[in-house]
C-alpha cells in the first residue's frame, strides 16, 4: 500500500499565478509536485516526458490553462529533479557513461531490460498525487515518455480520468522503426558521455538536442534558456544517472497495446509531423487504438511544445478539456 505524505516546501509565483510545491510517498519512493491551484478550478495533471521535470512545463501553457479555469498539477517523475533518485549506487561515475549504450544494445539484441521500476510504477506515482490531494477525478496530459506514463494511468484508473490528452508519444516500444532519428538517438546515447561535466558543458549539450527535436524559430541563446537550464542542473544535482533508468523503464516496458486498447476516456493525440524523436507514425497507430480518440498532426511542430506550436492548437486543447466526460 503506498505511504502517503507532505509538507509544504515552497509558496511562490510564476508569471502572474501563485503555486504550492510539496511532494508525497508512494511507498519509499519521494514524488515532489506543484499544485497551481485553486482547488475550485478543474484539475488536469501534467506527466513529463524523458528526464524531464516540473519546472520544464513552459509557462504559456501553465498560463492558459489556469486562465481558462483549469487547475494544473505538475511533478518531478521519480529519478528526475527533486524526487527520488533509485538505486543509484549500482550506477558509479565510470559506468554512469555506459549505461545508457548498454540499454539500447540490449534491446536491439532483444534481450531482457530489467530496470529498478517500470512504467507502471511510475503511473502509481501519478496517482498518489491525485490521492493525497483529494481529487477524485482529473483531466490528464501527458508528452513523450509521459505520454506513456498517462496511458497505463488512464487504463488502469478510467474512473480517475475526465479527458486524455497525448502529446509526441507513442504506444509501442521505441524501435528502429519507430524510434529516434539517429542524430538523435546518438546524442541521447552521449547525454551521460561526461559525468563530471561543467554546467556550462551540460547547457550546451541541451542546446543540441533542442536544436534537433525542437523547431527553428526557438531562442537557444537568450537569457530565459540559461536561466531555466541552471534551475533544471541545480534542482537535479550532479547525478543524471536517473535519465538512463527512466530509459530502462521505456524499453524493458512490456506490450500496452492492450491496455491501450481499453482507454476509454475522450482523447486529443496531437504530434509534430517531422517529429525526430518520436515519429508522427506512432499518432496514427494512438489515434487506430484509441476509440474515442481525434488526432492532430502538425505540419512545424517537432517534439517540443514552443509557443508558436501550442498557439496552433491550444483552441483544439481548450474545446477538448471542456468536453463533459462524466
């Protein structure tokens, strides 16, 4: 039975709307969250993709959603920012490196991927959230791996789900198929090249991927960029080994094309068209699985939420969250 508790860490703002920031338990593992509230306004809960944290949902899209009477819930998956770091010791500074080479070589070979927890452990942790805050039922959205993440969630809890959003996700095992352009995948597969690199090598490796998996107009050199990616080093500390589990978690997951399958839930699929890291083939599978599901494939978006992409389908978003789905 999961453990839950709290304690509040932080009362601030972001833009113009203020947050609280806590965590909660399940089980031993610590799941730190940011509830924008208020608790009168429709809750919708937000799942990070790969190595992604809470701070990481942009604040246009937090802004929207809070101005249109929403309630967004975000959080720190496990072995990401704040929240809990597992079984890092059996990850030391010279295999932090290979780790990550050592997945990906084991599943082209298909063989087994036995990670320290799974995806649908990391769905329970979403839904102790929704737990310790009393919210009954939420809207739920979810990008890439958190995209992931959501479905488990969204099958194994229907009753717990009011709409479900996807975002560049997929519902089948990352393959070479269907998996990363190799730009990409090769620059993925080096994100832990450099255990004991500068912040200032970390931020320039960020700016790489950006510049792979996000679209052109996108500001890389502005003040905004460097800030938030200090924020991002310093909340998730000099260990990045959490990415290379959270990567183990996707490739060792197990088959959920039935569990996704049985989503019942109103779902919006939307993915970029020249989506690098995801391709746009596995929306059309999504939207082929998902009954009650539409999809929107957008010709400039790539894997990344920028402003200029969210504008082009935030009014499909709103009219999506405001469906009745009791």
């Amino acid at each position: 039975m999961p453990l839950y508790k709290s304690l509040l860490i932080v009362f601030t703002t972001t833009s113009l709307f203020s947050f609280q920031e806590s965590f909660v338990y399940n089980d031993n593992v610590k799941i730190v969250y940011r509830d924008y509230g208020p608790s009168s306004a429709d809750p919708i809960l937000l799942v990070q993709g790969l190595g992604g944290q809470l701070i990481n949902w942009p604040d246009h899209i937090i802004n929207f959603l809070i101005e249109n009477n929403f309630r967004p819930i975000v959080f720190d998956n496990r072995d990401s920012g704040l929240s809990s770091r597992l079984n890092s010791n059996l990850f030391s500074e010279e295999n932090k490196a290979k780790t990550i080479n050592r997945t990906y070589l084991r599943y082209y070979l298909r063989l087994p991927i036995n990670g320290p927890y799974t995806l649908d452990d990391m769905a329970n942790d979403a839904v102790a959230i929704l737990d310790h805050l009393d919210i009954q039922k939420s809207h739920l959205l979810g990008i890439s791996m958190g995209g992931m993440v959501a479905q488990i969630l969204a099958a194994n809890h229907p009753e717990r789900i009011k709409t479900f959003t996807l975002i560049a996700s997929s519902v089948s095992v990352p393959s070479p198929l269907n998996g990363p352009k190799r730009d990409v995948r090769k620059l993925l597969m080096g994100r832990s090249a450099n255990p004991n690199a500068t912040n200032e090598e970390r931020i320039e490796r960020t700016k790489s991927i950006f510049k792979l998996i996000g679209i052109d107009e996108s500001d890389l050199e502005s003040e905004e960029f460097y800030n938030k990616s200090i924020e991002s080093i310093n909340r998730a500390g000099p260990d990045d080994s959490g990415f290379s589990r959270q990567l183990m978690a996707i490739l060792g997951s197990k088959n959920r094309i039935k569990k996704v399958k049985s989503i019942e839930s109103n779902t919006l699929i939307i993915h970029g068209k020249e989506d690098p890291l995801i391709q746009v083939k596995n929306a059309y599978k999504a939207h082929r699985y998902i009954k009650n599901s539409n999809l929107i494939v957008l010709p400039k978006m790539r894997h990344l939420i920028e402003e200029p992409v969210f504008d082009l389908f935030k009014d499909d978003l709103l009219s999506h969250l405001s469906e009745d789905n009791a």
